[in-house]
C-alpha cells in the first residue's frame, strides 16, 4: 500500500469546522460543531471510534441515549442509526476509522468496533488529543505517527471488557452540577456544596456522577481545566505560567506536567503546533 505523506486539509461546511487527513490504514477527522448544532439521525456506512476533545454533546439510538462529556468514547458500528445534539458550547470530537479498503484490520479485534460500547478513559482520550495534534504537524512524518496512533487505539479497545448495554438516562440534577463545575479555571467549589444546591447527598452526587461521567467530580474538573488551558494556548498569547494559574495549577512545572499526559505534548509545543496548521 501507498502511504499518502499529505498534510491534512482544513475547511467549514454547514457551519462544522473540519481538518481531516489519510494516514496509512486510517482517516482521521476532527469536527468542530457550533453551539447547539444537531445532526438527523442517520446510519453510518462504516464503523468508527468517536473521541469527545471538548465540549458536550448527547447522542441517542434506538434503544439508548449517550449524554457524553469530554474524554467520552464511542465506538460505532456500521449502520447503527441515531442523531446527535451538540450542547450550548458546541463541541469538538476526533473520529477515527479504517478506509474501506482496509477493514480487515478489525478482523483480529472484533470488539473494537462492532458493537455500540460508550465509556470514559483518561488514557484512550490522550490517544485523541495526540492525533489531533498529528492531523496539524504538517510534515512527512505525520501520517505514519498517527497510523502508529490509531493502531494504538484500535488494540486498546479491543481489550475493554463488556459489550454493549443499555445505558440510563442520568437525573436531571446532573446537568446543573456540570453548569456549576464549568467555572473551574481559577477556582473550585466544594462537593458538598455542589450536593446542597442541586438537592442530593454528597455521596449520592459522587457515585452517579461517575455513573454517568465515567470519571470522579475531581478528574472531571482537572479535565475541564486542561481543556480550557488547550483552547487558550490555540486562540490567546496569555503566558503559559499564567494560564496555568488560571487554571488552578499549583505552578507551572505541575500544570506541564498534567498538560503532557493530557495531550502528547508539553504547553510550549502544543500551541506550536495548532497555530503552525
């Protein structure tokens, strides 16, 4: 096989924001959906995996309704109808699938992608954040990096155990305690008091809440910071050791720190690579 070494291409249709690119067995795509965008539903003619970068989005089949946050995972089989609304924020998410050509690289992993599976995981969202960091390298070397990415991924979904299971709708509470943690840069409010105001018992908070966010109320807030510091790196020139601040960081060596497990890359590189595509 010809392994294309061209860089990814950008541009906006409908309103969606998409960089997309071939690399060796794989096609990466990033979207960026606007503020409370909707998709029909619609059955896709191939399988994929669908990482949430940031924002929120809820995406409903026809036995099941997926609320997803950022670091939410998706695998999608082929023709596995549903429809999908973006929340207020809008929302940025990374798709990978096979070519056509290539679909017996699922043969060996049959879990991987064939049936509906939706999780959270810290490790397999870094997976994403790194292939968009690849999708903007803009070299010779991007799409070998990224295949070696996407493989990568491939084989780690295909040792989660569990298939696919109906999922419940969370309480309606649920979306006011996200409303209260989305003001984390810079500050944080205590657990028990996010339980008063929503009106459930701390305790009751923090199992539903992994429940359905996959994640503790504290990971889940430290994500949103590092989501919130990437956004700043790519659009303002605020110094690295002030977003850390911002972002509740003790120092910047801390903030780096988390900054690299959280995409591939430390503060410096990553805005030099989303402003170099």
């Amino acid at each position: 096989m010809n392994v294309s070494t061209a860089p990814a291409r950008a541009w906006v249709e409908d309103g969606v924001r998409v960089t997309s690119g071939e690399a060796g067995a794989f096609v990466i795509d990033e979207l960026a959906f606007p503020d409370s965008h909707r998709l029909p539903a619609f059955e896709p003619p191939q399988g994929y995996v669908v990482i949430v970068l940031e924002g929120e989005l809820t995406k409903t089949f026809r036995t099941a309704t997926y609320d997803l946050a950022p670091a939410s995972v998706v695998t999608m089989p082929a023709g596995e109808r549903h429809a999908t609304q973006f929340g207020r924020r809008g929302a940025r998410v990374l798709i990978v699938r096979p070519r056509p050509s290539e679909q017996h690289l699922l043969e060996p992993c049959p879990g991987a992608v064939r049936e509906l599976r939706r999780f959270s995981d810290g490790a397999t969202a870094a997976l994403g954040w790194r292939l968009s960091v690849e999708l903007r390298a803009c070299d010779a070397a991007w799409p070998l990096a990224a295949e070696g990415l996407a493989l990568e991924l491939i084989a780690a979904l295909s040792r989660r155990p569990g298939g696919a299971r109906r999922a419940r709708r969370p309480p309606a509470w649920l979306a006011s305690v996200d409303e209260l943690l989305l003001p984390g840069p810079g500050g944080q409010t205590a657990l028990g008091e996010i339980a008063a105001a929503v009106g459930v018992h701390p305790a009751h908070l923090a199992r539903v809440f992994k429940e359905h966010r996959g994640m503790t109320v504290g990971a889940y807030v430290r994500r949103l910071r590092l989501d919130w510091a990437a956004a700043q790196l790519r659009s303002s020139d605020l110094p690295i050791a002030t977003l850390a601040a911002r972002a509740g960081f003790a120092d910047q060596s801390h903030f780096t720190r988390a900054f690299k497990c959280h995409t591939g890359l430390t503060p410096g590189c990553f805005r030099e690579q989303m402003r170099g595509h």
